[in-house]
C-alpha cells in the first residue's frame, strides 16, 4: 500500500510539473492568456506542494 501510494504521488508530480511548464498561448488572446496564466501559477503551486510534501 505503501510503495503504490508513493508510486501515484510521483505521477502525480510528474503530471501538474509538465503542466505548470506547458508553452503559452498566442498573444493575440489576451483573455486566455490571462487565464491560462492563473491556471499555470495554481499548478505550479500544486506541484512545489507535491515535491515538498516527504513520502
């Protein structure tokens, strides 16, 4: 139960880390540029608390 739980925490990780560093969009939609900015930064977040968090 162990090794699967730190198994899915790492996937995890690996999974918010590759979004929070996905390439931005356009310029031309400031709107979802925007967004995509507030959604990027909750990731990130998301992810520093998935790589601080100790297994």
């Amino acid at each position: 139960m162990d090794e699967r739980g730190h198994l899915a925490a790492k996937f995890n990780n690996s999974k918010l880390t590759r979004i929070a560093h996905r390439k931005p969009p356009p310029k031309g939609a400031s709107d979802m540029k925007c967004a995509a900015n507030m959604q990027a930064a909750t990731d990130q977040k998301y992810a520093l608390l998935f790589y601080i968090t100790p297994f």
